[in-house]
C-alpha cells in the first residue's frame, strides 16, 4: 500500500454529544503509538462541535445540502459544517440513496459544493445484490462514478468508499478477489475519467471486524476502511486500528 490508511468510522444515527465526547476521549488514549494513519469520525450532525479533534483523529459530516443557505427546512450547509473544524463530508451513502431517495445527481451537486468549500467528500459507490447477481457491478460503478463527479475539474481532494449494498450492517464481507477486482475497476475508471489525476484512497466498507481487518487491508487497491457497527464500540474500533497500524 503506498497511501497513508484512513480508518473512517461511520456512526449513522448513533450516539448523543456527550458520549460523542466520552467516545473520542477515550479513543485518544486507547490508540497510542499511531504512526502512518488517519482516523475519521463521521458523527451526527449533533455531534460536529461537541469536539476537536487534533490529528491524526479528523471529523466528518454524514451528509450535507449542496446550497450555501436558503429556505430548505431541515439541512445543513457545507459551510455551517466546516465552521465545526470537519475535514470531510460522506456523500451518498447507500442508506442515503436507498432510505431517502438520493440520486446521482443530487449527490454530483453536493460533492461539488464540499470540494469548493476546501472540504474533502467521501464518496460512496457500491452494488446491491441484485446488480451483483446480474454482472452489474462494473456498470453500476461506473455510472454512479461518471455522474458523481460530473463538472469535477479534477480529483485530487476526493477519498472513494467502495460499499457493496449487500455487505453492509448484514455480516457479510464481500470476498478478497471481489474486493480487489472491484477497487481496481474504480482506480481505472478514475483514470479512464482522469487521466492526469494522482492515484486517490479507495476505502472498502461492508462489514468490517477487527477479525477481518488484517486480511483486508493487505487486499490490492484497499487504502482503508469505512466502518458502521464495528466504530460503535470503543473496543471493537481501537482493535481495527490496531490492526491497520501495525501493517
Ligand atoms: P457496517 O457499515 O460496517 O456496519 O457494515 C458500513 C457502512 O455503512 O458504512
């Protein structure tokens, strides 16, 4: 691997400001002796000013609307998040796509206003079982990379997620040989896209357990990790860290 790893939590709609506090807290002195990696929490909206983190601890939004300001009931702007010292913004998560309807497009425009705010967006992209079973994968991946960075002059500040729709939360880890095969479909794309672009972190998330870190983080073209239930747990998280840091 030639990247610094980035081990990302994603805490969806879990926990409140202050165990936010605790957990990071606790966090900081659980991992010692880190060298060579960054550590990314993607907290609840909530949870973006209850603290600082200094690296090589960094915080993420989970979403954010693609205006500045305006009458959009509910939505927080790039702005508002970046005034709470966040590095990065996910953006289209499969639950995001799937639960509340996001659409390339939709998506192409936030990723646009992260990247002009100075801010990094992580990008989601993955198959679902369907498109897996009908040989889709490369097509669903490309489409959804295309229209994603759609009037992106270049690339050099986005972090890809590689999340197969039927890995996450369910326990099942998509095999080494497809996890390969799919992250260096996503560097050719990108460089297909790109040409001159320097090589970006691709994250794999699905399932992600301190006893399959080790084994997938040596896996071909993976620089990282986005992880849901796993980052929940204080012990859980630290161990995956653990792992990736030792490599
Ligand atoms: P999981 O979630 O690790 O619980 O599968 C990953 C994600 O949704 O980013």
């Amino acid at each position: 691997m030639n990247f610094t790893p980035i081990i990302a939590a994603n805490w969806k709609m879990h926990k409140t400001p202050n165990e936010s506090i605790k957990f990071y807290e606790n966090l900081k002195s659980s991992c010692k002796n880190l060298n060579n990696i960054e550590i990314i929490l993607s907290v609840p909206f909530t949870s973006l000013s209850s603290f600082d983190a200094e690296p090589p601890f960094f915080k993420a939004a989970q979403n954010c609307h693609w205006e500045d300001s305006g009458a959009f009931t509910g939505e927080i702007s790039v702005q508002m998040i970046k005034e709470l010292g966040t590095k990065y913004v996910i953006v289209g998560h499969s639950e995001r796509r799937h639960i509340f309807g996001e659409k390339n497009s939709d998506i192409n425009l936030k990723i646009i206003s992260i990247s002009k705010s100075g801010l990094k967006p992580i990008i989601c992209v993955g198959e679902t079982l369907s498109d897996r079973e009908n040989n889709n994968t490369e097509n669903v991946l490309n489409d959804q990379l295309k229209q994603a960075l759609k009037n992106m002059k270049d690339i050099d500040n986005i972090t890809i997620a590689y999340e197969p729709v039927w890995a996450i939360g369910t326990g099942l880890t998509a095999g080494e040989n497809q996890i390969k095969s799919a992250h260096l479909k996503i560097k050719e794309i990108l460089l297909g896209l790109y040409p001159k672009s320097q090589d970006i972190h691709v994250l794999y998330g699905g399932s992600v357990k301190p006893k399959n870190a080790k084994s997938l983080i040596k896996v071909p073209g993976v620089s990282g990790f986005l992880i849901g239930g796993a980052s929940l747990n204080i012990n859980s998280f630290t161990s995956i860290i653990n792992n990736v840091n030792i490599i």
